[in-house]
C-alpha cells in the first residue's frame, strides 16, 4: 500500500473546460473596453482639473495620482483582453520533417523528452507525478518517449539522511540525473539535462505535476509551425480548499452541541458557504483569460511546468549567447585563452540563471528578431498539480514570482527590449505594472483612515458630481471586465490583488536595495503555519483593519452628537472602508486556517 497524502481525497476531482470563444461576446467586449477607456479619461480629467481639494493638496494629489496609476493598469488589461486567437489544433506529430527543414538530414520520428524537476520533495509525491507520466499516450510507437527525474537534491543514496529518489526512479524505470554543483537554481538543471539529452521537444514538469494521458497528443501538433518555441497548458490546482457550509463553520468555530440550535443554524444558511480557494491559488483567471488572450499577440509567456519546448528554439538562444561572447572578445582583441575563459565565467542560455527562469527565457525568444519564435497558450488543461497549502509558502512562492519579475522590469524591461513588438511589449508590461500596485493600493487602504482623524476630504464633496463621473466609468469598468473574464469568478483574485499589498512591497524594496532574487522550493505539502508564524505577513493588515475601525467609531461618535463637519464624506469612506476591510480580511483567515481541521478535511 503507497503512502497516503492530503490530496488523496480530491483524486476524482475533474478539472473545468475551457472558455469557448465567442465573436459576440468580444465584440461587446471591445464596446464597453473603449467606453471604460473614455469614461475614465473624462473621470481622470474631472479629478485632475475640476474636484481637487486645494485647501488640502498634500493628501488630494497623492490620490489622484493613484486613481491614474490604476487606471493604467486597466488600459493595459483591456489591451490583453482585447481579442482570442486559439490556434487550429492539429494530429500529434510522428516525423522530424513535420516540425523541422530536414537540410539534408535523414527523416526519423520525432524523439521527445520529459524532465520532471525536483529538489527536496517527498519521493512518493514525485513517483505519482513520474507514474502518471508514464501513462501518456501516443498514436505512433516508433516515437521515442524518454522519462527523466532531474534531483538536484543528491538524493542519489550515498546520504542516510535523505530519501533515495534514485531508487524511485529505477523502480519505476525512468531515468535519473543529478549534477555535482547546483548553480542556477531551476534553470541550471534544466540546462544541464538539455545538456545530456537529444530530444526534438522536450516536457518540463515539476515534482507535483501530473500530465493527463493525453498531454502528448493534444500539444505536439502546434510544433507543424516551424516556429512555435513552446506551448504552455494551464496549470490546475485540483487540491485547492473546497467551500464549507457557513453554519458548519460557526458550529466549529462556537462548539455549538445544541442539536435545536443547529437546525435553526442549518435552515438559515445552509446554502451558504464560504472559505472557498482560501488561498487564492485558482489560476484559471491567468491561464484562461490573461494567457490565453495573450495569443493574439504571440506573448504567451512560459510558466514552467506543464509546458513543452522545441529543443532547436533554446539551443538557438545558446548560438547567439556564445557568437555574441566571441564578437566582444574579437572587439576587445582577447587572446584564445581568454576568450576561454570568459566563455567559462558566463551564463551561457537556453535557461538564464535567473529566479524567473520561464517568464525571462520567454522574453529572450520573444525578441530574437532572427528567428521570430512564436508561442502558444494551449486552452485545455493537461495536467494537475498541488496548491500551496499553508500562507507561508503562498506568501514565499509569490515572492519569488514578484521579486523575478520587478527584477526583470530593472535590468531588462520589454518596454525598451528590441526585437518585440509593441502588443509584446505591453502584455510583459501589464505583468510587471501589476506588481507595482502596492504604491496606489496603499494609498486606497490608507485615505479613508486619514480622512477620518483629519476630517478632510481628497475631493471638494462626495457630491452628484462626483458621483456622476466615477459611477458612469465604473459601470463601464465592471460591464468590460465581466465580458472579458466571462463565467470566472475574479472575487477570490481581487481580494487577494488588494490583500497582498505587502509582500508586494517588500519584494520591490528588496529589488531596489539590491538584494539577489534567490530562488526558494515552495512546500505544496506543508502543514497548516501557526498563526503566529504568519503574523509577520498580516501586521500590517491588522493595523490598518484597527485604524479604520477606531475611525469609524470616532467619526459616529462625533456625528450622533450633531458635531460632524463632513457627515456625507464620513459616509463614502465607511462604505468605502467596508470595502477595504473585506479585500484585507482574506489574507487574515488565509493565516488562521488550518487544513487538518476537520471542516477542512472532509469528503466533497
């Protein structure tokens, strides 16, 4: 009997189809993205040159300012959304003439690879991703399927003290590599298997990704376009938090054992439930919506597992790194020996040594103006894979995926990268915009507070005004964007958009002090944290949860004694302080939620 894991139960879960296209439907979408886009330059302009507060600029500009970097924000999300381009899904391919020009080379099937990463995960985590590997299927038995397990944990059994993941691997009868120095993180070993290996195309899965049967025959097919560089499939967590009954839940949490008391309970909310994707760890928004759409562009970025490469198209990345070492060298009149030695000092690509190895790998391919490789969000889902399970490690993993991508945003931001074009140079632009949002969300979750301890208003009144103009552009705003994400949920995606402030902004304060971006393993098998462990990521939303709520009381005080200066603007930053305390909730509940509780444990 193998081991039992958490997951085990969600087994039979089945993962949701893809968004079918419709040219209705975009095209109400085109309609209310252009008024969402007027509406707000007429809203912006309103602000900027008709409802400033004069007597009180120091706090009225910081939020103009805001209103205009969100709405930024929203111009380059409706520019992503703007169109669908699926591309025609073709047989899977059997020859190399199919996918390559032969160039007088002999015709052979084509041969594929699949590398199934790992570093410290639970050997029998990763032998149910290397079985289920095992069990993809492929029309023409001439074609070569090799199964690789890349350890860079040493796991080889000359140490006592770690699993033997090589003995897993000769059982299950794949192939096992591990490298002497662990340099370059992910895209180091990645690199040293590309390497040791000849495939045509080549799989990247990580310890936790378990390819479906047919995640070969429903992805080769693309590479007929001789320059499709890789096709990315959505990556699905089937393990995430399942909703609990709300009267449940408050039996639990109150120890309710009055069975007259849970039946009134049970009448009144049974329908309700809550807790549901506590972590926010759904990705359908991104791969079904934002990725997906990015096809239109060719600027559907790689994100690692659940891909799958061209070979020819990274190696292409490797030529022009080593021709590129040799050019500057030959300019800098360097003698062999030290052309040898700066070709050894260099990251020489495919996979730049880089925390976001995928995202910074997809830009290079995207900009080599030579080639003109393409890319490909595939809609249908191909694989599972496990969420993280704890808000440490959801915290940890999203760091790592902020700090790679501002770090990429200072070294070597699309917008000035040559060889894109400019629907590329916007889609990687929208990314990295996201994850400077803290700046203008901080200034949304604080404004309210301090127009309750200082009784100013940002704007000259709360007014018909004021209303007329922001109300008509977030009608606009909300029709546009329920087109664009049609039958997704975005609620769980906002909140945590809105709760994340914080490991956002430290992510970027660590990229401008310069810090390294390291590349930390997030555990998919971790525990429930303890609430205080997690206490160093909610702090500060604790502190501003208080400050509203002692700035309400102060202000309803103060107005039931008749004494308020500004009753109607205490009443817009209630309700807009209700809506800041439900999106800061989230990351709170995230904290204090245990997954071995038995709410949270049982059978769907």
């Amino acid at each position: 009997m193998g081991k039992s894991f958490y997951f085990d139960r969600f087994e039979n879960r089945k993962p949701y189809s893809a968004i079918p296209d419709s040219r209705i439907r975009t095209s109400f979408f085109q309609f209310f993205g252009i008024a969402t886009m007027l509406f707000g330059i007429r809203y912006l302009y309103w602000r900027w040159f008709h409802s400033l507060n004069t007597d009180a600029l120091w706090f009225s500009l910081p939020l103009v300012i805001a209103e205009s970097l969100s709405f930024i924000g929203s111009g380059l999300m409706i520019v992503n959304f703007w169109s669908n381009k699926d591309a025609a899904k073709t047989p899977p391919v059997y020859m190399l003439s199919e996918i390559e020009d032969l160039q007088g080379r002999q015709d052979r099937p084509v041969e594929i690879d699949v590398f199934i990463a790992t570093y410290d995960e639970d050997v029998e985590l990763v032998r149910k991703s290397i079985r289920d590997a095992k069990r993809m299927t492929y029309p023409h038995s001439q074609n070569t399927i090799r199964i690789f397990v890349l350890d860079d944990g040493d796991r080889d059994g000359r140490s006592t003290d770690k699993e033997n993941m090589k003995q897993v691997a000769v059982e299950e009868g794949v192939e096992y590599m591990t490298r002497a120095q662990h340099f370059g993180y992910k895209a180091g070993n990645l690199k040293h298997a590309l390497e040791l290996t000849h495939g045509d195309l080549f799989v990247i899965l990580d310890a936790d990704t378990r390819p479906f049967p047919g995640f070969l025959e429903h992805t080769t097919g693309y590479f007929r376009n001789k320059k499709m560089a890789w096709v990315q499939t959505p990556q699905w967590f089937f393990d995430t938090t399942a909703p609990e009954p709300l009267d449940d839940v408050l039996v639990a949490k109150l120890t309710i054992r009055n069975k007259t008391l849970k039946r009134i309970l049970h009448s009144l909310l049974g329908k309700v439930t809550v807790n549901e994707d506590i972590f926010g760890n759904a990705p359908r928004l991104f791969y079904d919506v934002i990725l997906r759409k990015r096809n239109l562009y060719n600027a559907a970025f790689c994100c690692g597992a659940g891909s799958i490469h061209r070979r020819e198209a990274l190696m292409s990345l490797a030529v022009k790194d080593f021709a590129a070492i040799i050019s500057q060298s030959d300019k800098d009149k360097k003698t062999e020996a030290e052309k040898r030695s700066a070709l050894l000092k260099q990251e020489l690509i495919p996979f730049k040594f880089h925390a976001s190895e995928d995202i910074y790998t997809s830009l290079l391919l995207h900009a080599d103006k030579e080639n003109r490789w393409e890319s490909l969000q595939h809609p249908d889902i191909e694989c599972k894979m496990l969420s993280t399970q704890d808000l440490n490690s959801w915290v940890k993993q999203h760091r790592r995926y902020a700090e790679g991508t501002l770090d990429i945003a200072f070294h070597d931001n699309p917008l000035f990268m040559r060889g894109l074009s400019w629907g590329q140079r916007l889609c990687y632009v929208n990314t990295i915009w996201s994850y400077f949002a803290p700046f203008w969300i901080l200034i949304f979750l604080l404004s309210p507070i301090v127009s309750f301890f200082t009784f100013e208003l940002p704007v000259k009144g709360y007014d018909f005004e004021f209303m007329k103009y922001f109300f008509a552009f977030q009608a606009m705003n909300t029709m546009a964007f329920a087109l664009g994400c049609w039958g997704i949920s975005t609620k769980r995606g906002d909140q945590y958009y809105i709760s994340g402030f914080w490991f956002m902004l430290t992510s970027l304060s660590s990229i401008l002090l310069g810090k390294k971006v390291k590349f930390e393993v997030t555990d998919k098998n971790a525990g429930a944290s303890a609430f205080r462990k997690n206490l160093k990521h909610i702090a500060p939303h604790l502190i501003i949860i208080t400050a509203s709520l002692l700035g309400i009381a102060y202000n309803l005080f103060i107005w039931l004694f008749g004494y308020h200066p500004t009753p109607s603007g205490f009443v817009s930053n209630a309700f807009w302080t209700v809506f800041n305390l439900i999106n800061l909730s989230i990351m709170i509940r995230a904290a204090a939620w245990n997954k071995n509780n038995p709410l949270n444990t049982k059978e769907l």
